[in-house]
C-alpha cells in the first residue's frame, strides 16, 4: 500500500483525503466485453445497426508469443474489436467464443466458467493509486487477482477480480481519450504492463510529450469510417441513425447464489443497494455506485426461462441509453426495420428507476436493455418508488411529461455524431 492509503481507522482507507471503507470508489460502468458465438453477425449488428464506432481491431495472433501463434492461427474468428460510443477508446470489447476461451487459458490462468459471456465488466476508479491499493484490497479479502498492469489498446490501468461465480470484472484508471479527430493512439505507443506499477507513474501527457519528441507519427491511430449515409435528422443533426446511445449501463446478471453475489458486489466492490422487487417467489436486488437508481441487477437464475432470456448466457441484460424519449421510439422501427426483435412485453417490475423501456436481442440472443431515463438518487439514498408500467410501445404517447430529474445523471460530452 502506498502512503495514500494507510488505514487510518479500523475499515477506512484514505482516498485522495477523504476515509472511506475501501480504498477506491467506483463511479460508474466504464466498459463492457461481451463473448460471442456468431462473431462477425454481432460485430456488425453492434456497428451498423446500433452506431458503435471501432477504435481498435487486432488480430490475437499479433502479439502472441511465438510458442503459441501457430495454435492461434487455426482459430477462424481471431481479432479483439474494440468499440466506443463516446470519446473513450473502447466503452465495447467484441470477441469471439474460441478468443475468450484461449485468453481464459493463458492470460488469465483459469478455465473457462460455464454460460459466462461476459468477458469483462469495467468499472471507473477516481486514480491510479485507488486501482493499485484496490488490488491489494481484493488479494487480502482473498478474492482471485486475474491480471494487474496496464491495458493496451486502450492505456487504462487496470486490475481484474473475479466475482462470486467467476466473472471477470475490472476497476480501472485513465482510459485513452479519443478527440475530434476520431483517432486512437498510434499502435507504436502501446506499453503493455502485465504487473502492478511501481506509484509513482509518468502522467499520459508526458508520455504523449516524449513520443512526439521521439518522432512518432501521433496522427497514425486508426478512424473508424462510417458507412451509412447521413439521412435521419436527429434533434437538428443528419445521422446515420435515428438515435444515439450516450450511455451504457445498468447491466443484470443471473446469479446462482444471490447472496454471494451481493457480498461479492457489496461489501468488496462498494456498490449501495438501492431497492429489492419480487418477482413471483424470487427477488432481483438493485445496486448503485452514483445517482443513477442501479448500475447492477442481481437477478436470481430461475428467473432465466420465465422472463424469456437466452439459456446460453448468464447475462440478463445489458442497458444502452439512448439520448431522449423520441431516439428510443424511433430506435424500436429502426431496428425492427433491419430484423432486430425488440420485445416490449417486459415483466412488470423489473426495470424500476426507468418508465419506458425495451429489450432488443443481438444475434448470439444477449438482451439489450433500450431505455432514455433512469431515475437519479441523491444523498438520502430515497428512491421516487414504484409506478404503473409502460405497457406496450403501441400505447405509449407522442411525448412524456419531463419529470424533475429527466436528463440529469451522468451526461454525454461531444457532437452525438
Ligand atoms: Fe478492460
């Protein structure tokens, strides 16, 4: 542990000045990896069809050492695409089943877990100093450290953790910020660090300062090309689609032992639970980590088949905002347009914080969650409580009421396209 973090009392951690019971805060979802059977369909489905830009694609094989290349090569679906949907090098990580199953192996030292099609579950720490006493925090709790260093493509700082049933998830600091220009980093800047740093670290500026002093090209990371013509007018800008996602987040998980779960997600990774609902003899339980409602659904595993999720994975949804109340509508015809089943028969109940909402399948079957508002919780952890459900998109209005905390929470930065 560094200064920054001597215990100062029994259970609080300095943290830049302030005692909490942990040594980091988490403050929101930062990126999400999903693992899929039918790779390319999905990469284009998450492209074309939703608007994720790609920041990166890298064939595994690349940087491979030697030893193993040849066993890479003979696997058909092999790159790593990584996307974005606002300026971060990657809010999205794509990769396919044989991909996540060799990394499984060899990066992360473990077996592959059964249904888990979740590769990774990002989530943002305020330092690097919070990421590196965060690691120790988990290692003395006795939670499995998968990987600690320095991710590349991306330059976040990270520590992976798996959680009570094995999922992979990541807190992280200083994630590559993408600009006007719509470029990555150049590849030649990429310093993969597979060990805890020594604090304290160069800061990026610096970095970005000696390389173009070095002489490299910073104008050689890839841009991303959009292929679809501007002709939807989107709030007063031609886009290629009739909506923007500005957010990602809540995510559910099915969960086999909830109260694992929640110790895993609670008491090791800080989040506050916000409410409980029942649904028949089960409960989904409710978690935050800033204003928004959730970030994170438990949802008890039973509850897969009645709610009609895929059986394939342990995922039950992954949330996508979108930038208002019309976007949302106008995304339901767009991706019914192309194929997309979107469902609107959702269980009363198990989206509360959020009035209209529905669920949108990609081709492997994971359930997107498309929704325009959550509701935002302030200091008193009050919640605005349960109302009546949104029913069918056929009967929804042609315009809501904004209701005190509409466009509030966490904001979308930048041109929506
Ligand atoms: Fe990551």
């Amino acid at each position: 542990m560094t200064m920054a973090s001597i215990k100062q009392a029994e259970q609080q951690y300095d943290v830049g000045g302030v005692l909490l019971e942990r040594p980091f805060q988490i403050t929101r979802l930062g990126h999400f990896g999903l693992t899929l059977a039918k790779f390319e369909e999905g990469v284009r489905f998450y492209t074309e069809i939703l608007g994720f830009r790609i920041s990166e694609r890298q064939d595994v094989a690349q940087n491979a050492p030697a030893v193993v290349r040849p066993l890479i090569k003979m696997i058909k679906d092999r790159d790593v695409v990584m996307l974005r949907h606002n300026t971060e090098h990657h809010t999205l990580v794509l990769i396919s089943t044989s991909v996540n199953d060799l990394g499984e192996r060899i990066l992360r030292k473990r077996n592959p877990v059964k249904e888990i099609t979740t590769n990774q579950i990002t989530w943002q720490v305020g330092s690097l100093a919070e990421v590196v006493n965060g690691r120790d925090y988990f290692a003395a709790r006795g939670i499995r450290v998968l990987i600690a260093g320095r991710d590349m493509p991306g330059s976040n700082w990270h520590c992976y953790i798996e959680d009570s049933e094995g999922r992979a998830n990541e807190i992280y600091y200083g994630i590559e910020q993408i600009g006007w220009d719509g470029r990555s980093k150049p590849t030649t800047l990429y310093q993969r660090i597979e060990k805890p740093p020594e604090l304290p670290q160069p800061s990026e500026w610096q970095e970005i300062d000696d390389a173009a002093a070095a002489g490299v090209d910073l104008t050689a990371g890839h841009r991303d090309i959009e292929t679809l013509p501007p002709v939807h007018e989107v709030d007063g800008i031609l886009m290629s689609r009739p909506f923007k996602i500005t957010r990602i987040g809540p995510v559910g998980l099915l969960v086999e032992d909830a109260e694992r779960a929640l110790q895993f997600y609670r008491d090791s990774m800080g989040f506050v639970e916000t409410e409980r609902v029942p649904v028949g003899e089960s409960q989904i339980i409710y978690l935050r980590n800033n204003t928004e409602h959730h970030s994170l659904a438990l949802v008890p595993i039973e509850l897969r088949d009645k709610l009609g999720l895929s059986a394939h994975s342990t995922l039950a949804w992954f949330g996508l905002q979108l930038g208002n109340y019309r976007q949302l509508r106008r995304a339901i015809d767009f991706l019914r347009e192309r194929g997309v089943t979107v469902r609107d028969d959702l269980t009363p109940g198990v989206h509360p914080g959020i009035d209209h909402a529905v669920w949108a399948f990609d081709p492997d079957g994971h359930c997107l969650l498309l929704y325009w508002s959550m509701d935002q919780v302030g200091w008193n952890g009050e919640t605005r409580g349960a109302r009546a459900p949104a029913g069918p998109v056929s009967t929804w209005p042609d315009q809501v009421p904004g209701r005190s905390d509409a466009f509030n929470g966490q904001v979308f930065l930048g041109p929506l396209a």
